[in-house]
C-alpha cells in the first residue's frame, strides 16, 4: 500500500513557487543591488513602500533580518524595548536582539498577543542611572503566537500613539500584515499608521520563495541599508528573488482570504473531533491552534506518519499549529481533517 500523499501545514514559508512567478524569475531584469543597480529590487521596493504608506523601504532576505534592523536603527547598547510576551523576537529570532544589539526586551503579557494602552506606560523604566533606557515599542500583526491574532485597527492605532506620546520609537512586526489587510478589510498602510518601522515578509502568506522589506523613512531606510551591509544582507543581482516578491505583491494578496477561509473550515472540522479542542473565536487568519490529549511532540509525530505535518505552537505543551496557505485546496481541508480524525481515535483509544 502507497504511504499518503503528504499535506504539509508546518507554515506558509512551505509553499512552492507558481508557474507564473517562475517566468517572472527567469525574466527578471537584474543588477548589483549593492551598488542600488538592480531595476527589479528598486521596482519592488517602490511598489512595497506605496502599498504601507512610507517613504522608502529596503529588499532583505528574511523577515527576522528586517525585524532585526528595525532594532538597529532604534536602538543602543544596554537600551530596551517593550513587547508582548509571545513577541516573534523573543521567541523566534535566536536571541538576535541581545547578541547582535547589547538590548534587553521587557516583556509584557497580553491577550492572544495584543496589547492596550494601559499596558504601555506601565512597562517604561523611569530615568535612572542602574535603568535601561526605554527606546522602542514593538508590535506584531497578525500575531504569530498568540494564534494569527488580528488587532482591531482602533486598538493598534491607540497603542501605537500611546507609544509615541510616551517618546518611544515603534516598531511593526507585520511578518502576516496582508493576512490582517485581508481578514479586517483595513488597508496595510492604515494598518501600519504612525510606526516609525514596519517590516512585511514574502515568503510566507504571499507565497515567494525569498524575502522581506523594511519600509519606513528615507532616513531610517538609509540606515538599514548600512546596517544590512554589515549583517551580511547585501545582496547582488537580487532582481531573480525581487521578482517573486514583486509578483506575490501584485498577484497573491487578495487570494489570502482563501486561506483564512480553509482555515476556518479546518477549524471547524478538528472541534467536531472527540479528544480535539479548537477556540473558535481565536482562528483568526490563516492559522489553527489545536489542543490534543497527548503532549503536541508526540501528536506531530503521529500525524507524520499520516501524511500530515504540523508543529508545536509553542503555547502549550499539548497544543499544534496548522496552517493553510497557496498549496493547500479546499479539498486538502477535508482530506487533513479525516486523517487527523483517525490520528485523534488513535490517541483517546
């Protein structure tokens, strides 16, 4: 008997190039971008920063890369940000902000990973000569960890200007932020409103197979140009990957509510299974949290030998991630969900 076909619903960085974006790869007309020759990386960067509302905006490979800039340019040696507990940078970024930057994060706990404006001030070390300084404000959107969470545009807004009225530099983890565009109906560029940075990642939802931008001023963009140098970021006829992420910009955002509509089949199906808990309220975007009666390690492995590959969330220790993305059919949905049916009698058996 044939092993099953493998559904891979790790993450949407898993997805493979279309046929389309390939042509444009292969067509792609390139330059050193090092020296800022590259037509394509300049085409993308310009088409990314009128999207978000920004002067400028800098091609890098990875969004951790972008993130990490952002701390660069805000940031010095011994300062501190403040972000949500299940921040992306303290969980999933190596430790970057301390070995790359001397900055600590202080981190406060939110819900499902967002944040009120109460809970700013609170966070902010006072003047003194044993504190660290205060520098940067740091939010996520959708919010990985808390489970694609979407913030109420209202809300971001409110904590992004509570952050600038207190004198902190503000930061925009939106890695997913089409997904957010997608799921609120808010454009990206209200979306990203009064952040001095705001990074956005190709590679993931919109289904490229390299990079991400950081966009903002043409001041902070210069600087991260520099910076990025120095990270090893430099890249020199970028235009074949610019090229993709130029073609899931114009081509692959508005099919995201496809995903966050699979997701929410999905979602749907798990909390119909015995021994599987789904939060409804919490599938949110693209992604499903599941909670197993078995730890999630042991979960996974079993649903490998299905055919179906999740990961832990992270977020409890009997709790899996899904999700959907470019790849994955609605009849994959269906497919996934009698599989893990099998898996879950398997577990409560």
């Amino acid at each position: 008997m044939n092993p099953p076909r493998t559904i891979d619903l790790r993450s949407d960085t898993v997805t493979r190039p279309t046929a389309s974006m390939r042509r444009a790869m292969a067509e792609a007309e390139v330059g050193d971008d090092v020296y800022g020759e590259d037509p394509t990386v300049r085409r993308l960067e310009e088409a990314v920063a009128a999207r978000l509302g920004t002067e400028a905006a800098l091609f890098v490979p990875s969004g951790t890369m972008a993130n990490q800039l952002a701390v660069g340019i805000h940031c010095r040696r011994a300062d501190e940000l403040i972000a949500e507990a299940g921040s992306h940078c303290i969980h999933y970024e190596t430790g970057a902000v301390a070995a790359l930057w001397g900055v600590q994060v202080c981190p406060v706990q939110g819900q499902q990973g967002l944040l009120t404006p109460a809970q700013v001030a609170p966070a902010l070390r006072a003047p003194a000569d044993w504190n660290p300084r205060s520098r940067l404000l740091w939010l996520e959107n959708t919010h990985n960890r808390g489970g694609g969470t979407v913030w109420p545009a209202a809300q971001l807004g409110a904590v992004v200007a509570e952050g600038r009225r207190l004198g902190l530099a503000v930061h925009l983890d939106g890695a997913r932020l089409f997904n957010a565009e997608a799921a609120s109906g808010v454009r990206v560029a209200e979306l990203a409103r009064g952040v001095d940075t705001v990074s956005v990642c190709f590679s993931k939802g919109l289904g490229a197979p390299v990079g991400s931008a950081l966009c903002g001023s043409r001041a902070h963009m210069a600087e991260a140009r520099r910076l990025r140098k120095m990270l090893g970021g430099g890249m020199r006829q970028a235009g074949i990957l610019a090229a993709a992420a130029l073609h899931a910009l114009e081509h692959h955002v508005e099919r995201l509510a496809d995903d966050h509509r699979n997701a929410r089949l999905l979602a749907e199906g798990l909390a119909g299974i015995r021994g599987v808990e789904v939060d409804l309220a919490r599938v949110q975007s693209n992604m499903v949290f599941a909670t197993f009666p078995r730890d999630a390690e042991e979960v996974c492995r079993h649903l490998a030998r299905a055919g179906v590959l999740a990961g832990p969330a992270g977020s409890g220790p009997n709790v899996v991630r899904f999700v959907l993305h470019l790849d994955i059919a609605t009849a994959d949905v269906h497919d996934v969900t009698q599989r893990i049916s099998l898996v879950a009698r398997e577990l409560t058996a």
